[in-house]
C-alpha cells in the first residue's frame, strides 16, 4: 500500500473512530475531492453536496474580511448577495475570534437567509490562524430538527477544509491571474501569439516574420487586441503579455 493510500485510509479510520457514519464519510469525501483541486466551481458544487446530504433548502458560502462578507456561493434564498455586504449587527459577535459554530434552533427569523421560521439556522465560521476568513451557512426546512452531534462534526471538518479555497479565492493574486486568464479568452490563438511577441520590442515586420504572416495582418491583429483589451497601446499589451506569462512572453 502506498503512503498516500495509508494516510488516507488513517484518515478515514480516524473519522469513522470519532463516529462518522457511511453517509457522513461519503460526504466528506465528494467535498474533499472537490477541494482537492479547487477551480471557480468548486464552491457551488460543495454547497450542492451539502444541501444534499443535510436536506436543506437554504445554504451559503461567504468570505469574510474587514467586516464584511462576500458571496462566494449560495443555494435557496441567502439573503447576502452583493459582492461585499457589511455584516449585520446581530451577526458581528459570532464572526470575532474566538468564535465556535452557532446552531440557532427555532428561531424568529434567519439572519443570513430570507425566510421565516426555519427549523434551524446554522452558522459555522471558518478560520485561519486565530482570523475568521469565511462563514458556512445553512438553513432547514420550517419544523425541521437541528442537526444531531456527528452532522454538526462533519460540518466542522468541512469547514477546516474549506479554508484553503477560501485562500485560493481570497488571494488577490489569484483573482488577478484569474482575471487576466478570463480577458486573455477574448483573444484568438493567432492574437495571442502575437501579443506574445510583443515585450521584444518586435516591429510589425520582424512579428509578421516570426509568424509568417503580412506584417499588414499584423497590424491589424494588434489593433483588435488593444481594442478586446481596452489597452492604451502597443506598451501596455507588452506588459499585460508579461503579467499574464502569455506564451514566451517573459524572454
């Protein structure tokens, strides 16, 4: 048996151990396996796992930072859906460290989520060296129980492994790759080539040259590369070429 595969089976060992039943262990593994290699959906597709396995209609992922809470993903009717809200009064002291997972059975009304009287609202921090940097959020049906003990461990465990997507999110480096990744999508694979060459200083001939192309195409292609771009010139593609490591860009 290979390392990997004992840890694993450690690990699995460890949780069935601490009373994880089959469901709850298989839960935990789809939404392991989703974060393993996180990518922009990876999100919506855990909260779509978890709604699952709680039977739930409401359920949120949020980021957390300087006090307000951003919408990462959300199912039902999460009632925080700007792309940075100020968290509410009510809500502020269960985001301070140190904090624990609020479990809110029968209440009035749901703080995060638009409905009355739901079963329960359930509000699970997620942090990082003594810093809360996200909230995992869900609410039952009205006159559905609260979750027993080994649901609300597994959601426990769910959070602490979501706080490296929530890094992976949260990074404004890589929102900032991600964002070029998506503007550089705009481009053909002709474009990109040729916005490739650019930080060499290569004039349309020597890129028209390189490519085997009329330099005519290439000044053609430049314009439109500015224009999809919204750059200013030849200079600022040069450098968005870098800062993307478009091609051989960096040579």
């Amino acid at each position: 048996m290979s390392e990997s595969n004992s840890t694993a089976s450690d690990l699995r060992a460890g949780y069935r151990a601490a009373g994880l039943s089959e469901r709850q262990l298989s839960c935990l593994k789809i939404c392991a396996g989703l974060l393993q290699s996180p990518d922009e959906q990876s999100c919506t597709k855990l909260l779509e796992t978890v709604v699952t396995h709680y039977g739930v209609p409401h359920a949120a992922l949020f980021a957390y930072q300087s006090g307000r809470l951003r919408t990462l993903a959300s199912t039902g009717g999460a009632a925080i859906n700007a792309s940075r809200q100020a968290v509410k009064a009510n809500l502020a002291p269960f985001l301070k460290w140190p904090c624990k997972p609020y479990l809110r059975n029968l209440p009035d009304s749901a703080w995060i989520f638009h409905c009355t009287n739901p079963g329960f609202e359930w509000l699970v921090p997620i942090t990082l060296q003594g810093s809360v940097i996200g909230l995992l959020a869900l609410a039952g049906f009205e006159s559905q129980p609260a979750p027993g003990e080994r649901d609300q461990q597994l959601m426990s465990i769910l959070a602490s492994l979501l706080t490296g997507q929530l890094i992976f999110t949260s990074t404004p480096t890589n929102q900032k790759i991600r964002h070029k990744h998506s503007e550089l999508s705009l481009l053909s694979p002709r474009e990109k080539e040729v916005m490739s060459l650019l930080p060499r200083g290569m004039s349309n001939a020597r890129i028209a040259a390189t490519l085997d192309i009329a330099p005519g195409t290439v000044k053609t292609h430049v314009e439109r590369i500015l224009k999809k771009l919204q750059l200013e010139d030849r200079a600022q593609a040069a450098a968005f070429a870098v800062e993307s490591k478009l091609g051989n860009s960096g040579c």
